[in-house]
C-alpha cells in the first residue's frame, strides 16, 4: 500500500475516511479528557487517604474502629461500583442528600477504590517484621512513632506496584461516571455517536487511544517510582 498525499487513508473495511471527521471529533473528546483527568487526580487523592485510614483502621487494637473499618471496607469491595455510583447520585437525593454529579463521582471513585486500597496498606504493614517493631520499641518510640518512623516508610514501597495498579484501574473506571452525565471522555464519545452514528467507529477507536496515551504515562511513572524506591534506595 502506498502512502497518500491527500486527506484521506484507508479504514479496516477498505473504505475511505476523512482525516477531518477526527478533525471533528478530536476537540470534543479533548475537552472530556480532562474532565477525566480531573476526576482521575481527584478521585486518586481522595482514595489514597481513605486507602490509610481504612488500612490502619483494621489492625487497630480498639475493637470498634477495627470492627467498623472491616465492615466498611468489604462492603464497599462486595459490591458493584457502577451501583454504588448510581446510589449516590439517584438514591441518596430521596433520603434529603442530593449531591453534584461531580461529587457523586469522585465519592463513588475514591470510596471503592479507596477500599481496596486499604487491603494494599493492611497487607504491606502486615508484612514488616516483628522484629522492627520490637527495635522501635526498645528504642522508646509511641505507637504513632513506630508507625510514621519505622513501619510506613518500609511498608510503602511494598504498597507501590499494588498503588500503581490501582490508579490505572481508577482511571479506566472513570468511564463510569459517564452514566450520570458527567460530561468525561466516554461521555463525550457516546453524545457524538448518537450525533453522527456513522462515524461509530472513528469515534471509539480515538476514545481508546486517549485512554491509552492518559495510561500508558501512568505505567511508566509508576515503574520509575518503584525503581527509585525499591530496596536499599529509600
């Protein structure tokens, strides 16, 4: 096949599209990217502290806590996000709480994923030894101290690749959001589809690219960061 000069090339079906027909379709999907990115970085923050305080949560020593950590976090891992999301944002208002679709998206995000976060940090502090423990202790330090100053530090570079997988996850279930009309990316794709159907295909192949070309940085920057924290460089 040789190359063309003009506007058009070849489609999978042998047919010929019009680079301006991604023309048109690029500037839409662009402005849902970063809705998407928005919520991904937002979302992420928020899921990385309920990660902590769900973690720590169920391998405290006051029963309670423990009891209500635990029960929060497999509830939350037990059912379906895309339900979850829909509670919020059409179940939630009958109750007198009617939250932004914004809102009600990135509460959904951080929550679930913030819940299996938590297994990510109780595993990996879990995984420090004993022996670390007892030395912070010979040593005089509060239980806040061992935590902060001897057992985190060690344990976050286990949590790393786990994290990283995560926020790859949290950023594909984005797409999700577009359910409740949050104007993101897959939002955008489907409003165009039903717009101009015929162009279908053209849209979602450039849907899966700009997730991809959001993704794969991401891949990236999360393998550099467990090089640069891994074993005997923290």
């Amino acid at each position: 096949m040789f190359l063309r000069t003009s506007l058009y090339y070849q489609a999978f079906d042998g047919g010929v599209i019009p680079i301006s027909v991604y023309a048109q379709i690029f500037p839409q999907l662009l402005e849902g990217a970063f809705v998407t990115i928005q919520l991904l970085i937002l979302s992420a923050i928020l899921g990385f502290l309920l990660s902590f305080l769900g973690g720590i949560g169920r391998l405290s020593r006051i029963d309670p806590i423990r009891w209500i950590s635990g029960f929060f976090v497999e509830f939350l891992r037990g059912t379906s996000l895309l339900v979850q999301l829909f509670w919020l944002f059409y179940a939630l208002p009958l109750l007198g709480i009617k939250l932004a679709p914004g809102l009600a998206g990135i509460l959904a995000l951080s929550l679930n994923y913030g819940a299996y976060g938590s297994e990510v940090v109780r595993g990996a502090i879990q995984s420090i030894p004993k022996g670390q423990t007892e030395a912070a202790i010979a040593l005089n330090m509060t239980p806040r101290q061992q935590m902060w100053h001897v057992i985190l530090p060690q344990a976050f570079r286990t949590m790393l690749p786990s994290f990283g997988n995560l926020f790859i996850e949290l950023l594909k279930g984005t797409a999700l959001v577009s359910l409740i009309t949050i104007p993101d990316m897959t939002f955008e794709a489907s409003a165009m589809r039903t717009n101009i159907e015929a162009n279908t295909p053209e849209i979602f192949t450039l849907l899966l690219l700009m997730y991809f070309v959001i993704g794969y940085p991401l891949t990236l920057a999360t393998r550099w960061l467990e090089r640069r924290f891994s074993v005997g460089r923290l």
